[in-house]
C-alpha cells in the first residue's frame, strides 16, 4: 500500500474547515485520520482493517501532534493543505496502516472502504468523510 507521504508542518485547515478539539489516545502525528473511540472520548488513529468497526471510521485529520493524554486538534469538513502531493480529482480513502490515507488503487482486498476526500488540487484535500461499511 502506498500512502501518501505526509509533512506534518504543512498541514492547514483552510478558511472553510470545521475544526474541534479533544484529548488523543496514542501518539497521533498531524495529517493522519483518526476516530473518537465511544469508551474513552479519545481520539484514535483509524485504520481500514481494524477488527472493530468503530477504529474503521475515520471521523477527521489530525492537525497537530499529540501524545496519548495530550491535547488535539482535529479537522472534520472542509478544505485541508494535507502536506503532501496529490493528484487533482483523485479520491483518496483511508489505508491499512493506522491514519495512513492512499488512493483507491491501494485499498486491498479484504480492507474496507472509508472515503476521506477528494483532491481539489495538488495540495488541497476537500474532506467528504464516508463509510459504507463494505470491504473490497
């Protein structure tokens, strides 16, 4: 699977994005799609082949770097500067490596399929969150 290569620093919710905050479960890096796990009101790293169907659906983008206990902030719609290259028109989905975001391409069998956005330009993300609950 080949995610997106993500730089942390340069993710940026624009000026449309609807932000929230909480408290992060695990060590979590900016730009990787998490869930808020029901039990611990924590943000989590989600992950399209987790055996639970909760860490399957991804919810919002990390916008910054958190330890388990810590503070985070989270992007859950709009448009994101995700800090990697994209290809304009792309849909772009969840991974198998927990918060890892890939092309469809990449989504392999046995894996669901969660829709995280769609690429409005090389830079830009417009966040479209989506889980059918169907695997590949």
């Amino acid at each position: 699977m080949t995610d997106l290569v993500i730089t942390a620093a340069s993710v940026l919710p624009a000026s449309n994005a609807e932000r929230d905050q909480g408290i992060a479960g695990e060590t979590i890096v900016a730009g990787k799609a998490v869930y808020l796990a029901a039990t611990t009101n924590r943000w989590m790293l989600a992950d399209s082949n987790a055996a639970g169907a909760e860490a399957r659906q991804a919810k919002a983008i990390a916008l910054n770097g958190a330890s388990a206990g810590q503070p985070i902030a989270i992007q859950k719609s709009g448009d994101i500067t995700i800090g990697a290259t994209l290809t304009a028109g792309t849909a772009y989905y969840l991974s198998d490596t927990p918060g890892g975001i890939c092309p469809l391409a990449d989504v392999g069998t046995g894996e669901y399929v969660v829709l995280i956005g769609l690429a409005k330009s090389t830079t830009a993300l417009a966040l479209q969150f989506s889980y059918p609950g169907v695997a590949l």
